[in-house]
C-alpha cells in the first residue's frame, strides 16, 4: 500500500481526537452527577467540534482506503495483506488503541444517557406533582 504512512498518521490523529472527546465526555458524566446545566452546555458545545474533528479524520481515511481501491475493507485486513513490513507493528498498536478507547467511549456514552434519563424522570414526576397539586 502506497499511503500506509498517511493513513497510519491519520488513524494515530482520530485516536487523539478520541482520547480528547473521552475527556469530555468524562467531564460531561461529572457535571450531569451535580447537575450544574450552564457547564453541561459548555460541555456540549464543546463535544461538537471533536465530534466534527473526528468525522473529519474518518472522511480522510475513507479517502486514502478509496484511492488505494480498499474502501469497506477493515483495518485487520489492512494490517495484514495490504501494510508494508515496516508499518504493522504501528498499525496492530493504533488499532488496538482505537478498539480500547471505542469500547471505553461506548461505556461512557450509556453512563450518560443513563444518568440523564434519571435526571428528566425525576423532573417529569415533580412537573407531575406540581401540576397535579395546582388549583384551576
């Protein structure tokens, strides 16, 4: 493969937009804890751009899969019929990283959507109450 270097810079820079986008999201399961709204909105606005960075990295690399003619191939098969010599023990440790940091920011994402459907449950039974305790 001609652009194993590309594509392997690529995949290390999606791995970091990863990573950073963990972070957040680990702030985001903090603040949704304590409730604090003005930071979750930050917080939201903020996962945009690394949402946006990493779709950014992933059209890039369906760019260099493309013009090698290996669009819908998987990285495995990549890393082992496709990569020169030199490059498979970088490919087998950035995908392996990648593979980590999915898994961990799959967890992360359903803690969150945990907590917040507790949080609008809570609030959808007060609203409840409030309603129903109301003289009309």
């Amino acid at each position: 493969m001609k652009n194993s270097e590309s594509l392997l810079k690529v995949l290390c820079c999606q791995y970091e937009a990863c990573r950073q986008y963990l972070e957040i999201q680990n702030r985001k399961t903090e603040v949704l804890v304590i409730g604090d709204i003005k930071k979750l909105d930050e917080i939201v606005l903020n996962e945009q751009l690394y949402i946006m960075k990493m779709e950014s990295f992933d059209r890039k690399r369906e760019n260099i899969l493309a013009q090698e003619e290996l669009f819908g191939v998987s990285i495995s098969d990549i890393i082992n019929k496709y990569t020169e010599e030199e490059y498979v023990s970088a490919y087998r440790e950035i995908f392996a990283k990648l593979n980590d940091i999915t898994s961990e920011l799959k967890k992360v994402n359903q803690l969150n959507q945990r907590i917040l459907r507790e949080r609008l449950s809570v609030i959808y039974r007060l609203n409840g109450k409030l309603a129903g305790g109301r003289n009309v």
